[in-house]
C-alpha cells in the first residue's frame, strides 16, 4: 500500500458545527502532516507529527484540533469554524529521518471543506 | 529561512511544443527539491525530487529537471506536453534535517489543442 487515504473527500459544515478530518496511511510512515490550501495558492503547514508525538504548530487556530492516536492514522477535529477556513485540506506522510532516499512526501488527494 | 519563487503564474503551450517552468530558491546550504503536480480538486503528486549526485534528475511522466547552484535554480522541463499536463505546478524546498517542505506560488500550466 502506497497510499494517503483521506475521507470525506468533501464536507460541507455549518459555523457551530463539530466534524473530523480522517487520514490513514499503512506505508510505515512515521511522520505525518496537515496542510491548508486555499484556491490558487501553495499547501501551507498547519501541523507536523512526528512519531505520534506533535512537533510542529504553525500557530493554528485553536478552533483546528489535531490527533494522532496511532502511527498510521491521523485525525483533524473542527469546531467553530469560519467561512474563511474553506479549502483544501490535505495530508502528507514521511518516513523522517536525515537520509536522503527517506526523504519523500506522499500526499493524499485532500478533502474539500465548506463552511456556510 | 527557506523560500521558493516561481515567477510565471500562468504559462500556456500549444500540445506537443516543449515546456518549461523556472523555479529559485533561497536556503543556506543544499537544499532537497522537488516539483509536485496538482491536477484540479486533487492532491499533490511528486513529479520528480533532487538531493544530491546528477544535477539532472528524471521524474515520471517524461518530465526532467534540472539543479542549477550558481543560479539557485532547479527548473522543470518536458520536451513535448500532452493535453493531460494541464494542472498546476509545484516547486518545493525541503530541509536536510527538518520537518517542513515549503512551497512556491505554483504555476498554472494551460495546454491548446
């Protein structure tokens, strides 16, 4: 298995509403992400998890609630989000590590997120 | 800190003329790069990467780069585009010993029949 799996590909939500954001991966991977990517614009990091351990916050709303419960699965919860916090949500994993040959992203093809 | 450029918001080609996409980065030692590709309402695809060795490197789908030190640059090159490379394109700099992989602004390929 090669794969990022990540469900829902879409959801719609309301401003007071709590859903979850899934992402599972079986390649071993031990380090995995949350990037948000608005329309026409690069992914940009929200979260880093490093051996189910989280090692990175670029500064998110705390509104935006990650969860690692186990190396192969990554969870996203949301709670009062805004208008503004529609896009593209997507997850990437990696072997970390310094060595070169583990150094590659796998992305998974994202979900997209509407808040009204 | 890491940065990427890609100066060419949108480029369009006719189908079967070549194509290439410039990317500059800025970082203190060697860099791990890569380009990605990002068809509409997807996610990211790793097209090819460069860490060390060759300077040029081979991606998949006929695509190559190459790493430029002197011109801090790695571009992407094909030498004969197909309607299906119509996407969004990615250059991406990582760090030898970190985390985050940082993106540039992507550039917007459109391909005419």
């Amino acid at each position: 298995d090669t794969e990022v799996t990540q469900t829902p590909k879409h959801l719609v939500m309301g401003m007071t509403n709590k859903k979850s954001l899934k992402c599972e991966q079986h390649m071993g991977h031990r380090a995995m992400y949350w990037y948000k990517q608005k329309a026409k614009k690069p992914p940009e990091l929200m979260f880093v998890y490093s051996y189910e351990k989280l090692s990175i916050n670029e500064s998110v709303p705390s509104r935006f609630s990650p969860e690692c419960p186990n190396s192969s699965l990554l969870n996203l919860h949301l709670h009062a989000l805004q208008p503004e916090d529609s896009a593209l949500y997507l997850c990437a994993s990696r072997l970390p590590g310094q060595g070169a040959t583990n150094y590659g992203y796998t992305f998974g093809s994202g979900t997209r997120l509407t808040v009204v | 800190a890491q940065s990427v450029t890609q100066p060419d918001i949108h480029i369009t080609v006719s189908e079967g003329a070549s194509l290439e996409l410039r990317c500059n980065y800025s970082y203190g030692a060697t860099p791990y790069l890569f380009w990605y590709v990002q068809s509409p309402g997807q996610g990211l695809q790793l097209l090819l990467k460069y860490f060390s060795g060759d300077t040029l490197v081979q991606g998949i789908k006929g695509f190559e780069a190459e790493f430029k030190r002197s011109q801090s640059s790695f571009n992407l090159r094909k030498p004969s585009v197909h309607w299906s490379d119509a996407a969004e394109y990615f250059c991406a700099v990582g760090k030898a010993a970190g985390n985050k992989l940082t993106f540039g602004g992507g550039t917007r390929v459109l391909v005419k029949p």
